[in-house]
C-alpha cells in the first residue's frame, strides 16, 4: 500500500488543520488505517485509528478535538483526521499508517501549533 498525506502547516493556537491520508491498491484488504504523531525528544504515539468496521479509538489527548474518519472508493480508500483546538502540545510530525499482512507507513507531515 503507497500512502500519500497532506494538510500539515502552521497554525495558531486554537486553530484547525485537516490532515488526509490516501491508500493506493485494494481497499479490501485495508484493515485499519490512522495516524501516530511523533514529536521532537518523545516517542512515536497513536493520536487516532479507524477500522475497516468503522470503529475508531483515539489518544486521551486528543478526544474530543480530534475526528477521524474516512471516505472509501471503488480501488481508494482515504482517511482524514480533522484537527479542532489545536494545543502547542500537538506539534508533531503526523505519520498515517495502514494495516494489511504489514504495516505500511507515510513520509509524515508537519503540524506546528504556534502564535
């Protein structure tokens, strides 16, 4: 699965960003897709996920601000992450991942949350 991203940027405390994450190839066998996010000094942490189901889980942090949700095609599936109230404390590169027999993995995307 190739995945392409976008939507990172700079934004203002209390701003919103909206990230996407399109999966090439057969969407079928997609069984979950989602985003980690990895911050400069911490480690790699899952910010949200969404099922092929459409169950979806979400860091502590993040409920409540944060949506993930997805749009499927007939051979795409793209899955967004929808950014409210966004914090200092969320700048971090976003890494979309989607899980097949393996996990595939995004170049990553940029979000900075300053004024």
């Amino acid at each position: 699965v190739q995945l392409e991203e976008s939507g990172g940027g700079l934004v203002q405390p209390g701003g919103s960003l909206r990230l996407s994450c399109a999966a090439s190839g057969s969407r079928f066998s997609i069984s979950a897709m989602g985003w980690y996010r990895q911050a400069p000094g911490k480690q790699r942490e899952l910010v949200a996920g969404i099922t092929s189901g459409g169950v979806t889980n979400y860091a502590d942090s993040v409920k409540g601000r944060f949506t993930i949700f997805r749009d499927n095609a007939e051979n795409t599936v793209t899955v967004y992450l929808q950014m409210n109230s966004l914090k200092p404390e969320d700048t971090a590169i976003y890494y979309c991942y989607a899980i097949r027999s393996y996990t595939s993995w995004g170049q990553g995307t940029q979000v900075t949350v300053s004024s």
